[in-house]
C-alpha cells in the first residue's frame, strides 16, 4: 500500500526502501507468488481511480471518525493532510476493487472494512449493484498483537520487535520489554513477555514457563532471555531467505511487476463497471 505510505513518507529513497523492504518480509515469510497475487498499490491506477469515485459519496462524518485521523486530532499534529483524512476511502478501494467476500484482519482494523461495506451499499444503491459487501474474519488469537509495552503492537508507537533486525537490535528491544517491579523470587502471573513468548512456544513450552513464572525464582531477565531465544530460533530461516532474497532484488521487483499485470485485469474490469454505472463511459 504505497499509496498510503506519502501521507507520511516524504522522502524518495526512504520510501523505495520501505517498499522493498516490506515486498522482502512477506516473500522471506513464505508468501508464494505462485498462489497469491502480490503487488505494489501504485502500480494499479485503477486504486486511485476509484478512489475520487466513492470519494464523492463519502461523507465528512464518517472520515471524521475514522481512528487514524480521530489520535491524529487528540495528539495535535500539525502535519494532518487531506492524504490522512480520506485514507478510508482508499482503503475501501483497496478491498472492493477485487470484490472479495472476506476481508482478514486485525481487531484495530475491523473499523476499514465497515467503512468499505457502507461505500460500497452506497454505491451499489446510487448507481446500481457493483460491489460485494464483505465482512472481517478476525482470528481470536492475532485479533491483537501486543508489543513491548503491552500495548497494541505498532510501528508508530515505538513498541515493536523487528524479526528481521539485527540480532544486536534484536535483543535491545525484548531487553527493553516493559515489566514491574515484582522481586526475582516472588510467583508472577502471565505478562507481556509470557504472552509475546506464546506466540513462538509450543503448548508444552507456554506451560513449563507458566510454571516457572508462578513457583517463584525467575526474573524478569531470564525470561527476556529466553523470548528472544525463542524469536531468534523461530525465524532463523526465514531470516536466512531473507538474506538471499536481498541479493536478488530484481527477482523481487519482477514478481511485484508480475503480480501487478495479474491485479490490473481485475481492477480494470471493475472499473469498467463503475464506468459503465456512474455514466463516466460514454
């Protein structure tokens, strides 16, 4: 979504690095171009297209509400653009482009797929039926991923572990995972760094933690210790694939540049059909 990125991203060379570096993550993960359509936003025109479309039957109180624009407000940032404020509109495009009938996504995000299912109702009532409503499939157990202070895990909030960082980098970050004061020897009941190890650990391995945590004798330290143990023995290989990938960005590059010539028969033909709707078409 490299579109969305320049409602903050004002730097050439910091975005194209922020491109790649993502397309790396998710490839280095597994993503399989083979069996998912992966591609850069921009190079669908289609998106922004769209955009200006439902743009014109959104409402200002919606987008007044949208959570991103509504902290941006509460923590007086001076740098709100017109970018920010219509970020859902682009967003619904993003899913209803592609008339998916689910939409995966975390708990914070549930609000982007509402605000698609209303444009998307809107339009198909104003012009007629384009657009599929779809609804979020919100897994329980990433509904929310915590980060190093126990809160929502986010970039912008300072509280991440970058799996792909550097093992130096790595372990300043589960080092500096935010705990209370209870003595070494005093029984503990499960905190952000138990919960953060749950995500990796096997059954048996959240259990033998559980058990330390509660029988008293285990710092906080140790167990940061052994999160990161943990973080680094889980993601070894793809951090690996990662490194290989790196060497080959034009590989990279072309199955963004592959993945966009198969999105953009899609988005062109649902243009169409809002074309032929709205009377752009003639």
């Amino acid at each position: 979504a490299d579109l969305h990125s320049l409602t903050t991203v004002k730097n050439k060379k910091e975005l194209q690095e922020l491109i790649l570096d993502l397309a790396l993550d998710y490839l280095a993960l597994g993503l399989d171009p083979n069996k998912a359509v992966f591609f850069r936003q921009s190079d669908i025109p289609e998106h922004a297209e769209l955009t200006w479309v439902l743009s014109c039957l959104t409402p200002m109180p919606m987008l007044e509400l949208a959570h991103a624009y509504k902290d941006a407000v509460a923590k007086k940032d001076k740098e709100i653009n017109a970018g920010l404020f219509t970020y859902p509109v682009l967003m619904a495009v993003d899913i209803l482009i592609y008339k998916p009938d689910i939409v995966p996504v975390g708990k914070d995000q549930k609000q982007h797929v509402e605000i698609a299912r209303d444009l998307a109702g809107k339009f198909n009532r104003t012009y007629g039926n384009v657009f599929k409503l779809p609804e979020p499939y919100i897994p329980e157990e990433v509904a929310v991923v915590i980060g190093t202070d126990g809160q929502k895990m986010s970039k912008s909030y300072g509280n991440t572990i970058e799996i792909f960082a550097s093992e130096k980098a790595l372990k300043k970050q589960v080092m500096g995972i935010v705990t209370d004061s209870t003595p070494v020897e005093a029984p503990k009941e499960p905190d952000t760094i138990y919960k953060l190890y749950s995500y990796f650990a096997a059954e048996d391995e959240k259990a033998e933690l559980l058990q330390r945590y509660r029988s008293g004798g285990m710092g906080y330290g140790d167990a940061k210790k052994l999160l990161l143990e943990k973080i680094l023995e889980t993601f070894k290989p793809f951090r690996a694939e990662r490194e290989k990938l790196k060497n080959d960005l034009s590989y990279v590059k072309n199955i963004l540049k592959n993945g966009a010539e198969k999105a953009r028969l899609v988005a062109a033909e649902t243009k169409a059909e809002v074309w032929d709707k709205t009377g752009l078409a003639i």
